[in-house]
DNA sequence: GCCACGTTTGACAACCTTGTCGGATGAGTC
DNA sequence: GACTCATCCGACAAGGTTGTCAAACGTGGC
C-alpha cells in the first residue's frame, strides 16, 4: 500500500493507486495502467502478475483522474435536470434515462427544480463543474440561453418535455395541444357542451399549449366560449379541488372538466365526490396517474409516455456524444387517450 | 483562451483553465486559485483583475481536478443506491436525501438495482471508482461485507430501509414488524379472526419481518394459524391480484387481508373490485399510496415515511462525513397507522 | 557478427488543481 | 540605516492518470 502518505494524517488506509500496484508487480506504472485499460503490447506474464497485485490491493481505478488525463476527457457522467425527482413523471423519465445509460456505463447525476429558474442554473452548473458529458433537462426559465457557453465547451444537451428558449438545441416533448384537443374532442363526442378547463401555472410551457389545445377544439366544435369556465394557475391538489368546488357550485356550471395535469385531475376528483358528483360529471386528465383505473368511476385520461420520452431523450443524446452534429431535432411524441368511463359520462339533463 | 491545445483535434473550443484566467488576469495561476477558493492574502486590485477574468472567460473550476489535489480529497458527490428509481417508495428516499444534501452543495449519483445482487455491487464500484465522499443503500444481496473495503477506504456509509448482512454501519429504517402487528391487531379489534397475509419475495429481509409481525400479532390474539391463508412471493401487481382472487374464491375465504406492500396492496384491491367484494372484505395494506383516500372505500394503511427515512439517514450520513466515528446506530422509525375505511370494515357474517 | 524490424517496456511530461515554502515588498521600530 | 514583521505573491511539487517517445529486447536474415 501507499509508502507515499503520512499514516497518522491519513486516519483511513489510502486506496491503492497505479503506483502501488507498480509496485507490487514489480512493473512501470505504465504497464499496469495498459493493462487496466485493455492495451495490448503487455508480455501475458506481466498482464499475470498486475492483475494478480490489482485483485490482492483491490484496486479501483480512479475516474477522474483518468478523465482528467485522457485525450476525450470523458467522465461518462450525464446529468439530469428535472422538476421533481419524486414526482412520477420526472422519476419515470429519471429511469428511463438510467436504463438507457446503463448499456454505455453512464452514470447520472440529478436534481430537482421545482420551478425554480434560480435553481435550474445552479444545478447546471454543478454539472458543469464537474464536466458531465451531456446534460438532459426538463427545462424550467423563460431563457435557457445561458446553456450555450455549455455546448460550445463540448456538452451534449437535450431538453426534454418542455421546449427550451433562446437556444436551439435538441427536443424530446409530448404533443400537449393535440393530446388537450383530443380530449375536448371527446368530451364534445359524448355531447358535451360546457366543458371547463382547470389548468397548471400559466407559465408553464407545457400548461400554455394544453390551454391552446382546448381553445382550438372548441373553436372547431362551436362550444359556447365561457371564460369562468377557465382556471388557471393550478398547482396543487388543494388548489384543484379548491378551485373545482367552486366552479361547481357556481350559477352555471359546467357538465365536463379537463383538468390539464395529474395533480390537478386528482383535486378535481376529490372535489367530484365531495359534492358526490363523480358520475355526474365527465372528468378527463391530462397525463396518466396510478391507480386511475381502480376509482369509481374509473378515469378517462390522455397519456404521455414519460418512459419513451426519457428513452428517446437518451438515444438522441448518445448520438450526439458519438459525434453527430446535425441539426437540432425536435421530436413530438403523440399522446394516447384512455377511455375508462369518467370520460365517458354523458352530460346531464341541465 | 488556452494556447496549449490544438485546435484541430480539438473540435470544441477548450474550456477556460485557472492558466488561461491566471495569463488574462496578469497574476499567477496560484494567485488565481487563492481568489477562486475565497483565501485571503490577495490584494483587492488583483482580486478584482481575477474576478473580471473569470468573468470574461466563464472560468469554472473543475472540482475533479481539485478534489484529486485537495488533502481532504472530497468530491462533494455522495451516491444512493435504491430499489428502483421510479418507484414512489425510492424516489420520496431519493428527494429527501436531495434536500438535505443541497444545504451542503452536495450532489447526488443514483442507480436503480432491481432486487438484483450483482447490480448493487456494479453500482457501488462504479461510484467508488469516482470517489464518491458517502454511500446512502437499500441493501438487496445476502452479503454486503464487500463494503468493508468502501468504508476503510473512508467512504461513509448508511443503509436505508433494509439491514445489511456481514457489516456494521448506520442504518434507517421502518419498524416493519411493529407495523405489520399493528395492521393485524386494528383488523382483529373489528372482529376479524381469519385473516390473510399476501407478502412479498420472502427473500426480501422486510418482507420477512412484515410476516414475523403477522405471526407475532396471530399469536396474541389466539387467531387460528392457517397456512393456506398466507401467501408470499407476490412482487407484482398482477401477482397479487391473481393469488388474491384465487384465495377468496377458496372453500374457507378469508374476512380480512393484511397486504404487506404496495404493489400488493394494489393488486389485492384490483381482486377486490373484480370480485365485487371490495365493501365486504377488509383490507390493510403495508406502506401508504398516493389515491389511497380517492378509492372506494378508502384505503386503510400502515405507513411508512420515506421521506423522513431519507432526512434521517442523510443527516446521519453527514454527521459521519463530519468525522463522527462513534459505533454504528440503528434507527427505527414507528409507523403510522391510517384507518381510512377498508379496514374498519367487519367480518361478514359467516 | 551485423543489421533491420517488431514487440515490450518505462521515463517523462502533461491534465488542472492546491499545499508548501520562500522571496519580495513595504511599513514600523530602534 | 539596519532590523523585524506582516503581507502578498509566485515557483514548484504533487495528486492519479494517460500519451509520447525512445530505449531495450528478441527474432530472423544476411
């Protein structure tokens, strides 16, 4: 073990290095680095004899001195940006990605934003700090322009469900105004005409095109344009149902609701049986959610696919890492709806 | 910009090094490292002349390269190695450790095992060949005495959610038998005598305790011991709801389940409701779910607190980081009970 | 015995950073 | 004017690794 550290500074044995290794095998450090590295041009009788010491000093080679040192200079670390780890959608996305990077030896580095611009750059700066090869992010700010000086120094980068601005880079999302067309369009089929839209912080990218999405669909279908029928700015369960309740009660109310997100679906469903409305009113949500198909009545949703979005992020981002430097693309993911019945509801006799 | 780089084979340009601020600035590369690492000793014009360049070159500090040089060694990178990254029980783990470690600018690497042995220890080499400065894991093998050589090498270690085998260290978790007799005694307070545990992979150490707290709880209350109402081994949603199905359409059906885990649980209700038993059956399920109080009836749970179990052990983790090396503390963390309906449903009559 | 050639091998520098140490500077004291 | 002393600063080495290069070695042919 290491002759070169002070035992008493030192209060936990060193790990072995090359040098120890060297030592012990009785070769240049040179050697033994060849050999951990798969080199050829190594005698079999020393290849042996190193990885005999390497096995005897359980060796680990270390990383970042070897990124350090190597001409790619690669850490085969990606970091990963995203709202919430906790959240479902983020952690499928999360893991999608760690599946992907797996069969290529990446690790992930991740943090959460929760809608903090501030946030978003200081853990991509983090990042940088620590040069990952390439970054995915779910990207939060009005401006994600400061990410250029990160791609001029060589890290790949992909956005993923929300489009980025003030840079063109590559794009994973969901097509969040045809799936919230979709969903009005169905609601409208089962003869809906009063159809409110309980939507996520208008901020929000993703939230701007669902509420494009609705107005669309109502514009093709004629439905009567009904401004208290529109609730922005929903970000909590408490909110939602909050917010449903009142819609609900109020003077005219509405016999369906599209609520634009997960978390706004289900405050919309708690407020729903409170007022024991459940299967009086139609109800379809934006994105799926577990348990959706265990509730009575079971409901109806247009999903995004957070596994493929992560997958596809991934396969883009591996590409660039080996190279390719075409055009940023920008890939669309289509939305599925899911009938289950809460979509389903006809609307009441008013 | 750096001179020392050739720009052909370098297709990006270099990132900014302490040389390039230190030759822009006027000042030596040392001088440059004393104003970045906030010391003192720099005259005020320099440390502005530093600054601007800094500034100009959008200089980042590679923390690889210091951590390699600086005597403490830190990366400031600690990893979590957990179940499965997507699942709510492990990303709640994960986001509470994420927290805590932000205070400490601290980031986090994480890697999903999947009950699989081998990839725990792939994922610990992995974060042990980039020095990570701490280990958060939910153990899965039979043996992690191979981590002796992590903590010897200084790397601080803390288990979450499961014991480890063949090592001492810190470790956090629920109090799984505790909780698993409660659930039993709450069904048998309604009347219930026959109840069924449906458990988990009975090599999975909680598992084993949930069954334990089972037995204990049977014991107490003198319920009759029948072994076809226990069924284990159930890792899947589908797994469970098939046995669950099978069981209640058995000669001699249980009145009441105990479901030890999530998945389970879920699985467990899905037969429920397939069966038009959901309002007649009782059912307490291990570990709380996110719709539990949306369903109908309403689910009872016995809950564990993932987040707290993060919060603990990355604080426990970093008193270590801190230099504690008192002997290795076991935390066990009391569950809480939720009676929410289906619980509290009695026996049917017979 | 000489040379040419290919294979093995190690010395050395470099990657970017920080710790150590000593030199330069200037102010203050006798 | 010579001294101490504190402050400021840079030269240098080192941390673990890899790329470059040239030396050493062994082989085969003349």
């Amino acid at each position: 073990m290491s002759q070169h550290s002070d035992p008493v500074t030192m209060p936990y044995r060193q790990r072995a290095t090359l040098r120890d290794v060297a030592a012990m095998a009785g070769v240049s450090i040179k050697t033994v680095s060849r050999v951990v590295n798969g080199e050829n041009g190594v005698a079999p009788a020393k290849v042996a004899a190193v990885t005999r010491a390497i096995r005897q000093l359980d060796y680990r080679p270390n990383v970042s001195a070897s990124a350090l040192r190597r001409a790619n200079r690669r850490t085969a670390v990606i970091g990963m940006v995203l709202e919430d780890l906790a959240n479902p959608f983020s952690s499928a996305l999360l893991r999608a990605v760690e599946d992907a990077a797996n069969e290529r030896q990446l690790l992930i580095v991740a943090g959460s934003v929760d809608e903090d611009q501030e946030r978003e750059r200081t853990l991509v700066r983090a990042f940088s700090e620590r040069r990952v090869d390439g970054l995915i992010i779910a990207p939060v700010g009005e401006d994600q322009g400061y990410l250029r000086a990160e791609v001029e120094a060589g890290t790949s980068l992909v956005f993923v469900d929300r489009l980025p601005q003030g840079i063109r880079a590559d794009c994973v999302l969901s097509d969040n105004e045809g799936g919230a067309r979709t969903a009005v369009h169905h609601l409208a089929d089962s003869g809906h005409r009063h159809i409110a839209y309980l939507g996520d912080l208008r901020i929000i990218p993703t939230a701007q095109q669902r509420f494009a999405g609705y107005q669309h669909a109502c514009l093709e279908r004629s439905l009567p344009w009904t401004p208290a029928n529109h609730v922005h700015d929903l970000h909590t369960v408490d909110d939602a149902t909050a917010a449903t309740e009142r819609l609900l009660r109020s003077g005219d109310p509405p016999t369906a609701l599209f609520a634009s997100q997960n978390l706004v679906t289900i405050g919309a469903i708690a407020a729903l049986q409170r007022l024991g409305l459940e299967d009086t009113v139609a109800l379809v949500g934006f994105d799926d959610f577990p348990m959706a198909d265990l509730l009575k009545p079971r409901v109806s949703v247009i999903a995004q696919d957070p596994s493929r979005i992560g997958r596809v992020a991934a396969e883009q981002l591996f590409q660039r890492l080996d190279g390719d430097d075409s055009a940023p693309r920008r890939t669309v993911l289509a939305t599925t709806t899911i009938p289950r019945g809460s979509g389903e509801i006809p609307p009441a006799r008013r």
